[in-house]
C-alpha cells in the first residue's frame, strides 16, 4: 500500500504518502548541506538577500550573515515574478557571484530552480537546491530534483495543504532523493495585513507526521520587515529545525522584497534573543 | 509605464498590465484554434475527457461530444496527480491518439504542457496548448508558451487573485503571443462541500478589465457531476465566452476525475438547455 | 437519530440536521410573506435601499422597485456596521416608515433584528424577520426567530460552511418555525477585487440537501452596482428562487452602500432582463 | 477624526479607529480582572474546562489548574453550539458553580454571555465578561458590554481581519470601557488538518496598533490536545500576555471539546516549559 492514514496518535484525519511517514521511518532525517547538518538538536539558520545584484551586496550581507550566526547562504539568481516587468534575477551570472561567495566565507549555498531547464545549471553551482513555493506542484520539476542527488529544499505552497506538501515531497523521496527539507513559509488567507499568514502549527504537525526535517521562513511569512524576529522566536519556540531570513546590507535598494529583509544589525541581534529562546526549548544555535 | 490602475467605470482597487487591459485595446480579442474563433457572438464548447486513456475511450467520447455540439476536443496527455502514485498520462502516446482522432472528427485538440520540456512535444500534436492551474505562476513556462505561436488556454490558479491572473497572462502577451484564452476553473477556500469554489465574478471582472476571451471549467470548479449543469447554465448567464468541460462515455471506469465527467447524454441534455440560457442573453451555442 | 448523512446522490460527504432535511421531507417548502409566495415557479424580486434614510427617499426607491417588478421591499432600520462611528439606523422610526410605506404600495416588508430585544420590535411592524450574516450564528437570536411564528430570512454567515448553515437554519425549524428562506449572500475569501465572492454553487447544493427555498444576494455579493445585473442572471440561471438586491433613488446620497446599489432604471432594465433568463430555465419573473 | 492611518512604522496599510490606538494612547492599558493583572510583564494563564458540566468536575479541574498556576479560571455556562442538538450548557445553574468555585480556589471567573439578555444574568456572577468568536460583530452586545463597567475579553472572529477586530473592539471602549483583552484564537482557512489555523502574527500586529492587551487560545486554534503545547509556546516566545487553554479532569468524558483539552497533568507539565520561554524573552510565569 502506497499511502497510509496518519498515526492515531494526532487526531488528524488525512492520508499521507508512505515514503515521508514517520510510521514508516521512525528516526529523524538529517540533511547534511555540504557538512552542515539540519534535523538535529542545533537550530540552522539560513540567511540572505532575496536576490543577487551584484557582487558588493552579496559580499557584504555573507560576510554579515555569517558573522551573525548563520550557517547556510540563501540567494536567488533566478527570481519568480508576478510581474513581467520586475527585476528577474541575474541568473547565471548570479550563480558564479554566489559560487565565489562560497569559497570565500565557506558557507555553502541555496538557491532556487524554477523549471526543468535550469536545474542543470543551477546544479552545477549550488550546494542545496531550493523549489520555491509557485513551484511545490511543478510535479516535472519534483521529479528531476528527485533524481539529482543534491539536497533539496521544498517550500510550502501558499495555497497548499499539509496532504499535499507531503505528496509533493514524496515525489522527490520516490524518485530516490530522500535529502529534504521542508519549508513553512506562509499561507494565503482573507487576512492582509501581513503578506501571507505564517502557519506555525505546520511545524508540529509536519513533524508528528513526517520523519523530515523542518524550517520556517519568517520573511516571506509576513513580509515585514519589523515582525521577522516576533515570529522568529514563535518558530523557535514551536520546534523549527532552523529558520531561513532575508538579509540585505541596504534594503532601501533592495531590487527585490527590500521591506521585510533585515539590516545586518538587526539579524545580529534577533540571533543573540533567539539563542536563549533556543535553550528555553532544549535546542542550540551556535 | 508598465502598468495601469483600472477603470474608474470597475470601482475596484487594482493595478493591472498594460498588454492585457482593456484601456490600451478596446475591441475584443478573438482567439482562433484552427478555424473555431472564440470570443465572438457564440458561446464556444470544449468538452472530452480529462485524461486520454486509450483509443476506444477517446473515439467513443469525442464523437459523443461532436454530436453534442462541442467545437473543441479536450484531453490531458500529462497529468499534474497530487499523488506520485497516482496515473500520471499516456505521455506522447496520448498526444498521438489526440492527433488520430482529429483527423477523424475534425476536432481541434487543447491540451495541457507541464514545463518547458514538455512544450516542445505538445505543441507538434496540440491546436492550442493549455496551461494548467498549478502552472498559472511556472514564469519560465508562460515566457516559452509567450513566444510559441499557438494559441493559448490560461487557468486561473487555485489561489491567484484576479490581479495575479492578469499579471501571468502579461507574461504571455509581453512575449508575443495575443492568442491567449482566460479559464475561470474554481478557487480554493474554506467551503468544502464541492471541490473548489467557482468563482463567477471572475467572468465579468475579468471582461470589465481585459480585451481577452473568458471561459468557465464547472467540472474543476465543482467537482460534482450532477452540479455541473447548474453551474454552466450560470456561466452562460453571467457571459462567459465558453465553457470546458469533462465527458467521459464511462466515467464510472474513468482514471481520472470520473466523478465530475458527464455522460455523453446527460452532455447532450445540458446543451440542449444552454442553448435556451446563451439566446436570453444574446448570445448563441450553434 | 437527529443529523443524518446527505444523499448518496450528491457525492457530498457532509452530515446535516434531519428538520431541514430533503431526506426527511421530498416537498419543496413554500414561505407565504404576506401573500407572496416564494419557492415555487416564479423567481421572486426583493428589492429596496440598503438602510431606511427618510420618508422621502423610502417613497421614491419603493414606487421605483414596485413598478420594476419587486415583490417584496426590503429596508433596514437597525444596521450592523463595522465602525461605531458610521450610520447605525434609525431604529423604530425607520420600522414606522416602512410601515407606512407598506400601506401605500402593499409591498410586504423585511428587515433585520440584530438581537433578541430588537426582535420584539421589528417583529411588530414587519412581514418577514432578517436574519444578517453576522448573526447567522447568534444562537439565541435563531431560538427567538424560531419561536416568533413569522416567516425568516436567514443570510449564510460570511464565513459559514454549507454543513453549518443548515445547522442554523435547524435552529429555526426545531423551534417550531419552518417559514424560512435561505440566502447566499457572498463568502469571504482571498480574492479581494469583489466585496465577497458570491457562492452560487450553494444554490444547487442547498437545493439538493434541503426542502428550503433558497435565494441569492449580488449587491452584497460583489459590492459592485455594475455587477450586479451579470450575477443576478446567473443567479437566476444556476435555480434560485429569488432576488434581494439594494436599490436607491440616489445611490451617491446613500448613508450605506451606495457603490452596490443600483438605480432605478438599472433595476427596471435587468428585471427585462431577467425575465429572458428565467424562462430560459422554465421559471418566470411577473 | 474617528479613525486614523495606522503607524508608518508598520509598514501596514489599514485604518483602525482612534481609541484603541497606540497613536492615541501611548502606554499599555493593564486589565484587572479581581486583582489579576493583565498587560504587564507577567505572562498570565487562564484555564479550565469548556463548558461547566458538574460540580464535581469543576472543582476537580480548577483545582488542578490553581496548583499549576492558573490565575483566572474559564468555564462556559452558555456554549454556543453548531447544531440544537448539542449540549448548551447549563445555563445560570453553571454560573452559580462558578461562583462557588471561585470562593473555595479565590479564582476570578470569566465566562461568555452570547446576547445582551444573557449578560445581565452572567454579569452578576462573573469577574469576566468573555464575548465569543461567533459574537465578535454582535453589535448590541459590544455596546453592552462597552456599558457594563466590568473587564471584557473580546475573542477575534474566525473570519475577521485585524482591522475588523480592532474596530470591534472600538465599540466596547466608545460605550466607556477600556478594560478589554484582546484574544487571537484562530481563523478560518483552507487548511483543515487543524480546527482553525492559529494566527500568531496577530499578537505582534495587534500590539503594534494597540495599546490593549493580547491574550492567545491555543486549544481552539488548534482543536487537538497534542498540540497545544508547542503552540502554547510559540505564543509565549511572540510576546502574547497571557494564554487561555482548556483543561478537563477527564477529558474523554468531556461534553464539549474533550480533544483539544489538556489533562491536569500535561497542564503542569506544560506550564513548566512556559515558565523556561517566558524567561528567554523577558516575561514571567508565577
């Protein structure tokens, strides 16, 4: 049998793929992002610009990036748009910059693939290979990452469920890559005065379910800038894996999502809260 | 500049594209897919079954349907499935049998493309090449579709506002393809009654703000077969330029979707009451 | 056993109350509202302004509708608003108004009791008691209603699922009052273009569950007067019962939802309208 | 002016009424409910059972919950239920055993009124007026409430916006009461693994604009027993000022929500972890 009805345990009537399940595989699954380890007892944080411009932005927000506590690099090279007319990202271009990132800090790197096509691209400079959220159901997509032996990082559809975040990530399980991470990242609601509405009993509930590790992105989840830590915290606190930020040395002249990504100082504080709150709940960041 | 706010006329609140709106091309779009021009006086039907399975079953379902009064034969060739386990299309099998039964009915044929990949084979079978609602924001897909040279039939995402809907057809448009058919085909929200909800505002919404053809898909948008009559009567009513919809000669056996297919005479009877609907609207279905 | 499951028919897995039951009674009920009969062959119009203003623009707006083609006059005089701070009614001396105004055109009256104590009065002066959609499941309020022995209008709660609006509409009925009509009003979702995104799906679907008459409301529903004529066909088509729609004499003056009402010879021309629509679907507007 | 433009510095486009603003008013506003204070740095707990069921039961429950360190007991006498045929409580026979309750534990006692009828009865034996979610635009009742010179709690609507709530809220303090506690117990979204999807963003959001208080309940956010720990923390780490949570003896015997109440046991536990949060972000527990 292929699928399975959810443990007892949660009250929780869905079906879920079998492959993902905890009463499958009942160990935690660590991902291991060229040698840093998410799913364990250390929070991982993940951190960024929203998008590459240039190699001055990219140089200094790593350099503050991983001075604050950061272990992974978040970037995008190539940017999904709701507008034709935005800024689409540097693409290839962004890549070598991010490639040259790496070697300087030693932080290895996201960064999202948005079809077929530029996976194989992307493949060839990226330590983790992100499926951004317009793209949880892009099944062409989920397959190919299934078979390109990276590890990958699945965010949530913002208008998907719990069930179907699960099916999308068996699709990559199945097809022979079981180095994934899931991303809560906000859903979309009636309520507007956030960007999106930030789901943090995904947390609890991914991983009740699932042996996969999981991390939340307060950036994208509230899209202000402000609120990031707030909920950081709150993420923390309900047992995220780690949690991905947007961090711009200069967000005024951010290209891209400037209002919700964090000045260096700002990042650097929010980590020292977010430490104790990390010792509160048994969990480390170091 | 790129984009406009909308008609004072709409009293709505939104910014939408310049290629699409109805501000920078006052007459109608009219789409042609081999000789059936959609977005004149007649309200055109697209009808098959939702995935092709074999010869049989799409002979015996596109002859029913051309009896009907269908102008335009659907049937998915790659099926976007929730479920990895679940059947994914005959692939370019199913284009071939597609491409047979055109020849023999005269039916143009839409069918869906998943990625950029997949383009390439559709569009040497397909009339016009659909792109599903998972994809509505797949941008490296809309861009390929935009420069194609086919006509083109959007779905309107699960969760896309009506804003969002227009900034993905731009993409389209900015890329040199005018050909392109809007689909209302049902939003997600907290009823769960039927499978989405249809939203019927979107038609005239849509044509208060556009120059392009809009369609209703009652099968998706109920997901209820018994409901689909109702709900396309309505669609009729409210001005939709045509109306996709899901017949299968044995929905009962159907691989796909079977519970919201209409039976080849219960397809028959519909048409026969749309026709009444599309005169008292001045409108015709011939 | 007091909640049964729906009909195997409709491929609904929802559980609804026995009272309102198609399951327990086949007839299609039929509420008298002082003579005008709603849920048999004729399409009933409801129509008047949003909040009884003055004597004056009461007069007006009524002669207008009752020459269209209304049936019954709607009005309110106790008004739920968002805001302190916005027009909140003219409580009593409104109910007086229209109770003259009923004497000089005969057009039976409804209105909204907003609690149990504003029952009491608007029971005195009105034909038929409204029942708002914020109130849809103010418990008290539908045991009152139930008890009073007139005849109700209950609108579907903006957040309300199908399964719960019968559950209030139960509420009634076993308090011993089954003279009530049901109205889909628009429900709240993330598409933020229209006020609400009006649910006609619900027609049919109350409509297979339940004996109730079932109405529709696109002034609500879209919150745009240039709208409304394009959803009411649709309405009308999809096989609800009724209209209730805002019309003013001078929407721009109006104290409450000018945007959505319509003028009078707006309503005059899509009641011609709608007659077409009707007897395309084998129902009539006299 | 009535209403002012929220604060740049949220980066929130919304409008919210003047005297819930932190415009208006800079310093917190501190709620004492019979001693207890809520609004300052203590992290307060309210706690008990769903519905007040037996004397036993009560006393039994409250108990636990004092030892564990509650400081204001909840208990519903009248309970707002989805269908008649459910347990509605028991009326003013619960309210006089909650206040003999509240003589034998010293803890003050909030419960809900759902009409302006009801709230004279429980405004005798209360400490706490609740209004619940399916109240929160009753509009009589906030102005009663606003009337009544006792403390209030004020339960967010499953659909309403922060906008919606704080004008809600508007209405209690311009009928002259400012003893208001603001609580985010979940809203209603596509997503249906969990009864609602808690919004913890609410909590900073709301306290950006407002000078009240901000209280989170995570058993009806969730609806799931398991849960409500990790949720319970999350709301502690985003800076909430207190936490109401159901807690039964015997949950599976429960009349009313037995699944998502915590045993006494659990409750302790739990309030042990809180305490560890609570001090990680500059708060307390007592």
């Amino acid at each position: 049998m292929e699928t399975i009805s959810c443990n007892n345990q949660t009250d929780v009537k869905i079906t879920i793929p079998s492959l993902v399940s905890l009463k499958k595989k009942q160990e935690a699954t660590i991902v291991k992002v060229n040698g840093v380890e998410v799913g364990g007892s250390e929070v991982i944080i993940f951190a960024g610009p929203c998008a590459v411009e240039s190699m001055e932005q990219l140089f200094e927000t790593a350099g503050a990036v991983k001075t604050g506590g950061a272990k992974i690099l978040r970037g995008g090279a190539f940017k999904p748009r709701s507008s034709p007319y935005s800024f689409q990202g540097l693409g290839e271009e962004g890549l070598k910059l991010l490639s040259q990132i790496r070697k300087e800090t030693g932080l290895p790197i996201v960064t999202e693939a948005m079809d077929t096509r530029q996976l194989e691209i992307v493949a060839k400079y990226a330590d983790m290979i992100q499926i951004g959220s317009r793209s949880m159901q892009n099944y062409s997509l989920l397959k190919e990452v299934g078979k390109c032996g990276m590890p990958v990082l699945l965010k949530r559809g913002m208008m998907a469920t719990i069930e179907e975040f699960l099916f999308a990530a068996e699709y990559i399980l199945n097809h022979g890559n079981e180095q994934l991470i899931l991303c809560e990242r906000g859903i979309r609601t009636f309520e507007t005065s956030t960007r999106n509405t930030l789901d943090l009993s995904a947390v609890p509930m991914l991983k009740n379910l699932s042996h996969l590790p999981v991390i939340v992105d307060p950036s994208h989840g509230t899209g202000l800038r402000w609120m990031v830590p707030a909920m950081a915290k709150a993420a923390v606190a309900v047992g995220a894996d780690g949690l991905i930020m947007e961090v711009h040395y200069k967000p005024e002249e951010a290209l891209c999502d400037g209002q919700q990504s964090l000045r260096p100082d700002e990042f650097n504080n929010l980590i020292i809260e977010l430490r104790k709150v990390a010792g509160a709940v048994g969990r480390k960041i170091s």
